[in-house]
C-alpha cells in the first residue's frame, strides 16, 4: 500500500508539516509506503479551464492535460491507495498553492454529466488536515466550514472516504516578541503548543494508521 502526502503549507518543520509525518509514521506503523511532497517546491498552476479533461474523444479525457511540476505528482496519486493533504489556513481558506493543487486534482476526475459522475480511476481513502491560528469557536463564527465541506464534497465524489482533521489555535512563532502581533498571548500559545498539539499529533497518527 502506497500513501501519498501533500504539504500545501510553506514551511517543512511546522505545524501542518509535522501533523502530516506523523499521520505518515501512523502510515507507516500498519506497512504502508509513504511519500511527502511540499508542493511549495514545485512549479506549477492552477486549473486555466482548457476542458480537455472533458473533450470527447480527446487524449487527455479524464485527466488533467498540463504539464508542469504537479504533473508527476497526479500521475503519482492516481497509482496510490491512499492521500492525505495538508494545509494552514489562509485569509479563511487553504494556501494559494493547496487551492491550485485541489483544482488540479478534482476538476479533472468530475464530469458534467446527470447526475454528475467522476473518471478516477479507483477509489481511495483521503483525508484532510488544517492548521489554523483561530479556536474552534473563532472558526465557526467565521464560517470556516462551508469552505471545508466543498474540499470534502469534491474528494468525496472522486475517491470515496474522506475525514477531516483540524489543529486550532496553533503556534504561528518560536518568539513571538521578534513580530508585530500583540492581540496573541504568547505564553498561552506556547503551554497549548505544549499541552495540546501533542494531542493533534497522536490524532495525526491514528488518522495514518486508518488510512
């Protein structure tokens, strides 16, 4: 079994980086081959609506037609049996580079037909894990969750399973008097980075382990 990771986050030792390893090692634990991609390495775009996904009788029906640094990386999910894919949360939503990612991935596999039917080649499990800065309660007042559901309602059509796991109120810096950001309480950050997010990744890695 084959599992592949996907870090739409900028940094590789944070937060979503880390949750993502250990959902890996969680991988790991029950046989299953893991490979992590930072998609900030990569050079690539998002979906530029050329529909030859969708062309009849095209080359390209069912699967994404650009070739660009995601290329390799589509082919590699395609083969896999399993997909977790990480993100921070930004401005209410996953990075530039997640989203660019997602429309990639989904768009491609869904088909305008009635009722709407998809190409994936196989079901697979996925999964789906946000770091963010805000509590719960913050989230749900900002109604993170639509934003949520649509990433899910799409890998859930192409693949099947999907479950979601999310890191709130996580720790943004290591010293948080080097930044403008007074509205933290860095000592309370830091005990929750402390007391919690070990929690997060315990969860991380049962998460792995069902996939």
């Amino acid at each position: 079994m084959k599992l592949i990771a996907i870090n739409g986050g900028p940094r590789k030792e944070w937060n979503t980086a880390t949750l993502l390893k250990h959902a890996m090692d969680g991988a790991k634990s029950k046989g299953a081959d893991t490979e992590l991609i930072h998609l900030y390495d990569l050079n690539f775009k998002g979906c530029t609506s050329c529909f030859a996904c969708k062309t009849k009788g095209g080359k390209s029906f069912g699967k994404c037609a650009m070739q660009d640094g995601l290329t390799p990386v589509l082919e590699k999910i395609a083969q896999a049996d399993a997909l977790v894919v990480g993100s921070p949360i930004y401005l209410g939503s996953t990075t530039g580079e997640t989203r660019s990612f997602l429309e990639r991935l989904i768009f491609q596999y869904l088909q305008y037909t009635n009722p709407p039917s998809t190409t994936a080649p196989r079901k697979i499990r996925t999964a789906f894990i946000y770091t963010m800065n805000v509590t719960q309660e913050q989230m749900d007042i900002m109604k993170y969750q639509y934003h949520f559901d649509l990433v899910s309602g799409g890998m859930q059509r192409n693949f099947g399973s999907h479950e979601a796991l999310y890191s709130f109120d996580t720790m943004q810096f290591e010293d948080y008097e080097k930044f403008v950001a007074p509205r933290f309480d860095a000592e309370a950050k830091r005990k929750r980075h402390e007391e919690v997010f070990p929690q997060d990744c315990m969860a991380a890695f049962e998460l792995g382990a069902r996939l």
